[in-house]
C-alpha cells in the first residue's frame, strides 16, 4: 500500500523522508521485518522500540512509526501515540474490513470466553455467519486459528478481520481484555454491542490498582462508543459504567434488570432456569453448571437479542452449547467426578468452589496454584479461598513462569494455615494431579483449576506440553 494513501488518512506531527514508498507489511518484531516493512516504535515496561531502528535499516524496513526524532536514514512518521496509529494504519492496511461487519466484544474479569461462545451458539443457530476471537483461538466457517492472546496486537487483529469479512462473516463475536483496552489495540473500532460480564481483582501487577483496572475496562464503553451496551445490574463496577452509557440494557440474577433468570436449579449435568428475555419467557436447560454460567447465558441472550433474534433461536443456541473447554469442563464421571476450571482469580475460584460444593455429594477435593510474575496480592487470598470452600486443597505450581515455584505455594500456603483445614503441597502438577485421583472416593469431585485447556506450563522461560484434561485422561485409563 502507499504511504501517501496511508498519510492521508491519520494525524502526524512531523514527516521526515520519502513519503513515495510502498509498504508491504506491517511489523512490531524488529527480528521478523523484512524489505518494505513499517515497523511501529513502541514501548513498554522493559523495552523500547526506538532502540532497533538500526535493525530495522539492516533488514530492509524502510519506514518507522515513532513518536520522537530518530537519527535514521529511513523514512519517519512521528505521531502522538504509537500504539493508536498502529490500530489506526492496521485498519488502512486491511481496507478498514472491521467496518464491514458488526462486531460484539465483551470484556470483564470472569466469564468472556463463556459468554463469547455462548452468543456464537446463538448466532450461528439463526442462521448468521459468525467469527469468534478470544483466548480459545480464532474461530470462523470451519477455521481455527490458534492464539496467543485473548485480544490480539493491532496487525493480527486487522488482518483476522479482513480474512473473515472475505470470508463472508458478517458478526464478529470477541473478547476485549483490560490490556487490549490499555494498549489500544482495538482503537479506532465501532462495537456494534459492547458487554459487560463483572470486574474483580486481577492484573494489578500490570494495572497496579483496582482504579486503573477499572478505567481500562470502562474504555470499551466510553471510547469505542458501540451502538448497545450490555450491562451486569449485578455488579457494582456494572452500575457505574450503565451511568456513563446511552442505549444500554442490563441482565441480573439478584439485581432488576431487563433481562434475568427466575428459578435456578443447578445439578451436576448443568442449570435450568425461566429467562425473561424483554418480558418473553422461556424455560431454558444450559449444559453448563453454576449461577455464573446462567449469568454469561444472560448476557450472551441479551447481545443477541438486541441483534434481532428471535427468543425461540435464543434459547436454542443456549442449549446447544455443549460445554467450554476449560471452563467447568467435566472430563471424567464414573465414581467420582473430575472437571477442569480455568478459574484463576480470588473470584473466578470462589464461584467455581462454591457452586461445586453445591452439587457434590462427598467430598470436593481442589487442585490449583496460582501463576509466576503476576498479581502477588491474590496468592494468600485464594489459599484461604480454596481452604474454606474445599474439602481438601492440593497447592501445586500452575505457570511459574520466571519465579521459584515454592515461593508461590508458600505464599497460597498463607492462606490456608490459619484455617486448620486439611491440605497438602505437591509442586509437580502432574504427581498432584496424579495424587487427587488416588485420594477420591466415590461421590467425591476433584476440580484443578487455574490452567483450563492451556496445553503448556511455562517454567523458567521453557513452555513445556501439559494440559490438565490430557493429564486426568491419561491417569484414569491407568486405573
């Protein structure tokens, strides 16, 4: 594409060089440009972008996005804001294919993978052709794309669009992180439907605060401007964002709202309850256990309904969602039962423990860790957690990432001491998982929680392969 055609269609403070170019790609990795590349100058905590420009000179890169002056032979767009001219030249580059289609993003601590699946279940059912984007992957007429992101960078993120709107994908279906929101990777993007799941403590070793948390997820419905908000009355954070929307629906267990659930009932096969859909009543039978799941059902009900379909479609893509990997997944019922949670939050863990203590006949038996260079704050708070809800907690490692993994447990141990309730610490996660099983009785649940369906745990640097739901099959057909 052409820079000029490029130029014409964002601000810059200053142009420095040959503005007659031909970029071929866009790039953020100085080691992966290439002849014709842009390459966007960013920084971060620990890095900055401007420090490769002679990298950039090296291999073939002939353009850089910046936002100051650069000593460079190469040609200089310096803007106010990197990160947004990144979003901003993404959509150029790919025709502003986003505009094309409508799209529904949700955002929240808990529940936007659910929630995202469950309004594809509904949409694909009505006939609508859907892509899906989250941290399961890239979903869209038969493709999947796995990804390493729950929202990916700016680049990716464009080129996806343009690859299901040539596809003939008219919804977009995505999860919003607070980072993305943060980063700006989905500035410049018109939500069709923006939704709300709730908002507890998570990432404040990136956000630092509970403020700043808040303000990043509040950005989807204040500077993406999307035509509909959906709303959780539930949620405090909730009601503070409904006073700052136009045009937004609420959907609540507890709370009034426009749409709600009446007469829960919860088994270990999932939750029936009557939704009122915009004062439209339905019995509904989800696959998926728990009051948090009829929540996201709700939510899921709500963005699609707004979307014009009908009530009877609603509920038929709600109950033909079979199960979430790694979301309260049940991968093993015989004489007792296993499931595998993604739950990797003091809140996401509450709920999971306390809606499977619901539903268990014995004893529940939880397995979980919590991961490396991440919130701190949250270890010893999750300890106490799984103490109080649990029957027996196993603390093992999850991700460990760059710290010593007896460091985390003992920080989870913390927790839990005071209690005098019964544990105990085995940091290899398959011989933990391994020890869970052989502990069950029958009627009893285990649930290991905080990887879901990851397939790698990342140690010191190394990724290496293991999945939770692999590891249960594996030692069960040993029993």
């Amino acid at each position: 594409m052409k820079l000029r055609k490029i130029l014409s269609e964002i601000k810059t403070i200053k142009t420095i060089g040959n503005l007659d170019l031909n970029i071929l790609e866009l790039k953020i990795d100085s080691n992966s440009v290439t002849k014709g590349s842009m390459f966007f100058c960013l920084s971060g905590r620990d890095f900055d972008g401007h420090e490769y420009v002679r990298q950039v000179e090296n291999y073939g890169g002939v353009c850089v996005v910046t936002e100051r002056e650069l000593d460079t032979s190469l040609t200089q767009i310096i803007v106010e804001d990197t990160r947004k001219a990144m979003s901003e030249i993404a959509s150029i580059f790919t025709h502003h294919a986003h505009k094309k289609m409508k799209i529904i993003g949700v955002t929240g601590t808990n529940g936007k993978t659910t929630t995202t699946h469950f309004t594809t279940s509904i949409l694909t059912g009505a006939g609508i052709k859907c892509g899906l984007i989250g941290t399961l992957g890239v979903f869209y007429q038969n493709k999947f794309i796995e990804a390493d992101l729950t929202t990916p960078d700016p680049i990716e993120l464009h080129k996806i669009f343009l690859e299901m709107y040539e596809s003939g994908v008219s919804v977009v279906v995505m999860e919003v992180s607070a980072h993305a929101l943060e980063l700006s990777k989905v500035y410049g993007i018109d939500f069709e439907i923006a939704v709300f799941t709730n908002l507890s403590q998570d990432h404040l070793d990136f956000f630092n605060d509970m403020q700043t948390y808040k303000n990043a997820k509040l950005k989807l419905f204040t500077c993406n401007k999307p035509k509909y908000s959906v709303i959780n009355s539930d949620d405090s954070f909730g009601m503070e964002i409904l006073s700052k929307c136009k045009n937004a629906v609420t959907f609540g267990l507890d709370n009034p709202a426009d749409v709600f659930a009446l007469n829960v009932v919860e088994d270990i096969k999932g939750s029936s309850f009557l939704l009122n859909l915009f004062d439209c009543i339905y019995d509904v039978k989800i696959n998926l256990i728990g009051k948090f799941n009829v929540s996201n059902a709700l939510a899921a009900a709500s963005a699609c309904a707004l979307m014009g379909v009908k009530i009877d479609k609603v509920v038929e893509g709600l109950e033909n969602l079979k199960g979430v990997s790694g979301r309260l997944e049940k991968v093993y019922d015989q004489n007792f039962s296993v499931f595998v949670d993604y739950a990797h939050t003091p809140d996401g863990l509450s709920k999971t423990l306390t809606t499977l203590k619901r539903v268990c006949k014995n004893k529940l038996i939880c397995v979980f860790g919590c991961g490396g260079n991440r919130d701190k704050g949250k270890r010893e708070i999750m300890g106490k957690i799984s103490g109080e809800k649990a029957d027996f907690t196993i603390i093992t490692s999850d991700n460990p990432r760059f710290e010593e993994p007896m460091d985390i447990i003992n920080q989870i141990e913390n927790g839990i001491l005071p209690l005098k309730k019964d544990y105990m610490i085995v940091q290899d996660r398959y011989e933990a998982i391994k020890y869970a099983l052989s502990k069950a009785k029958k009627d009893d649940l285990i649930v290991i929680c905080g990887k879901g369906c990851e397939r790698f745990q990342e140690v010191y640097g190394i990724k290496n392969l293991f999945n939770d739901k692999d590891t249960v099959i594996e030692l069960t057909r040993r029993k």
